[in-house]
C-alpha cells in the first residue's frame, strides 16, 4: 500500500461545462461587488479567478517590451485573461480578440483606442477583430499608483473578456497600450497560442482506518502509553461530517476528556486495511511533544511528511525510469554490436 494512499474516492472534478449567460452576469456582478469592497478598478481583481480547464498562452516581444496573456476559463464560466509584463512597463488601455475563422465586421472601439494599421494584421494577414474590451484610457498612468491597468516588469491584470464565449475561439489577440517604457505606445498583436494543460486536481485526503497517538514507544516502536482510535470509533463520536482523514481524528482528540492530552503526542502511526482487512502500518512521524503538541502543529507535520513521501516516491520512480532506460540503451548498443560484426565466409 503506497504511503498517504487509502480509500479514497476519485479526484474532485472541476467543471468545464460552458454556463449561459445570467450566470455569467450574475457571477460577474459578484465579483464587481467584491472588487469594489476591494478597492480594485478597471476590470483588476484583488482575487485573481483560477483556470478550470486548459489555459491558452499568448506572447509578445519587441523593442524591450514582453508580456504574456493567459486566457482560460474559470470556476463560473466566464473567459479571463491575465497579462503579465515580463519586460519593461506600459498601460494596458484595450484587448481584443478574434478566431482564425471569424469573416465578420471587425471591431472597433474607435478613438485612441483603436487598432488600425499594423493592429490589423498578424503574420501579413488582415485580421477581423471579433470583440474588445475597454480597460482603461490612455495617459501617464504611471504617475498614478492606484492605476491597475499600468504595469511594470513582474506586475499581472487579471479580467473578464465580456463577450468571449470559449478559449477555443480566441486565436489572435490584441493588446493596444501607451506609456510604454516611458512614452511610446503599441497595437500588439499575437497568435499561435501554447495551450497549458489543465493541472491535475488535487487528490482528496487519505482515508486512515486506524491513527495512534503516542506518549512514549516501546521497543517494538508501538504507541505505549498512547491512544488507538479506529475509524468505526471517529464515525461514531468524532466531529460531525467526520470521513477518516488526518483532520479529522485530529479535531476528536483535541476535545477535552479525550486521553491522551494533545500537548504530550510525541508520534503518530497511521494504519490502513490490506485486501485482506488486516491492519498495516503506512507511515509514522514525531510530533513536536515535550508539551508543546497542538493541532496545528500536528497538521503542519502531517503536511511535511506527506509531501516528504511524495519526493521519495517521486525520485524512486525516477530511478526506475533511468533503469529502464538505461537497460534499453545498453539492448540498443548490443544491437550495434552485432551489425558491426564483420562475417567472414
């Protein structure tokens, strides 16, 4: 049985499903509030939404300018993008973007704003902007330091692409800024995104079917004196919702009358049911103890150790992919030794 593995259900799913637009606009008038109560204008987020699916990944460089725009959908279904200056400054003023198959009327929201000229061409081609988004006005913004359309090197603007309806219709993109670098001004425009694979989940809390909490270990390294609390026992009296993880066998012996004290647990030993529902031992570390164990404590060693367990298991796969690896390259180089063998009649 694989350390901090269990019984756990299948992953938490995330939802790609496109929602219809009174959801979009009720979840954007949400967020509207919250980023006023924020203090955020201009479409900036002080809590910047999470990608729910794959991310598209657009770039731009020239004349000591670069900046990155990931596009994705988020938890509510509305299309965010995400500029990133990687190099130099400027103020974003508008974003446009467009499909590679889109023939319609191109838009324009006209003024300073606009992207006529070399704002309508990519790569030689004309380019038929499908929707825009109006960020902010140009002018010196970055005599404003409230202005979070202006960015510097290693600043991000996060907002919604009102409108955009899929990250797979967004092809080309268009950036028009001022300031740039102190003065200039540019019509950016990208295309042929990278697409960021959506990350993988994280994987629900290991279910434990038996956790010892331990004063003292014996030469077997058993808990004596100590505490053995099954999951039946934690089901039955735990804290309400309890389902077996880490926490929640914690929550129990941190209520009074529960022995022994939480301040003397000097180890903790983990135990999960094999096929055969015999109990077996998964892993074990030190809690702080000398009396200083508290839950929170007890939770970040838990963390610690899980995520120790992981690297372990994470270089062990690594060397066997090297074995394997090499072993093929060493068939490879047997191979070529038998080619080479000259034949002699």
């Amino acid at each position: 049985m694989s350390p901090g593995g269990g019984k756990n259900g299948g992953p938490p799913s995330h939802s790609n499903s496109r929602h219809n637009r009174d959801q979009r606009e009720e979840s954007r008038e949400e967020q509207q509030e919250t980023d006023q109560a924020s203090g955020a204008e201009g479409g900036a987020s002080a809590d910047d939404p999470e990608p729910s699916g794959d991310v598209r990944v657009f770039t731009y460089s020239e004349n000591g300018l670069a900046y990155t725009v990931r596009v994705f959908e988020d938890e509510t279904g509305a299309i965010q993008a995400q500029i990133t200056m990687d190099e130099g400054s400027m103020n974003a003023n508008a974003i446009y973007w467009s499909s590679e198959d889109y023939d319609g009327p191109s838009t324009n929201l006209g003024g300073p704003l606009n992207m006529n000229g070399g704002g309508s061409r990519f790569e030689g081609d004309r380019i038929a902007w499908e929707d825009a988004v109006e960020l902010s006005q140009p002018g010196l913004g970055q005599q404003d330091p409230d202005n979070p359309t202006f960015l510097n090197e290693g600043d991000s603007l996060t907002f919604e692409l009102e409108g955009a309806e899929s990250i797979e219709d967004i092809d080309l993109l268009g950036i028009r800024a001022t300031s740039v670098n102190g003065g200039d001004s540019i019509k950016g425009v990208s295309g042929n995104p990278e697409t960021e694979p959506e990350p993988d989940p994280d994987p629900d809390p290991a279910i434990y079917d038996k956790v010892s909490f331990a004063i003292a270990l014996n030469d077997d390294g058993f808990p004596q004196p100590g505490n053995n609390i099954f999951l039946e026992e934690l089901l039955a009296q735990g804290p309400e919702g309890a389902t077996g993880t880490f926490a929640d066998y914690v929550e129990y012996v941190s209520d009074e009358g529960v022995s022994p004290p939480l301040e003397d647990i000097t180890a903790v030993i983990f135990w999960q049911e094999d096929e055969d529902g015999v109990l077996e031992e998964v892993f074990r570390f030190d809690a702080p103890g000398d009396g200083d164990t508290t839950a929170d404590n007890l939770l970040d060693a838990y963390d610690i150790a899980i995520a120790g367990l992981q690297a372990e298991s994470a270089d062990m796969e690594s060397m066997f992919i090297g074995a394997v690896l090499s072993d093929t390259e060493m068939s490879e180089l047997d191979d070529e030794d038998e080619d080479d063998v000259e034949l002699i009649g």
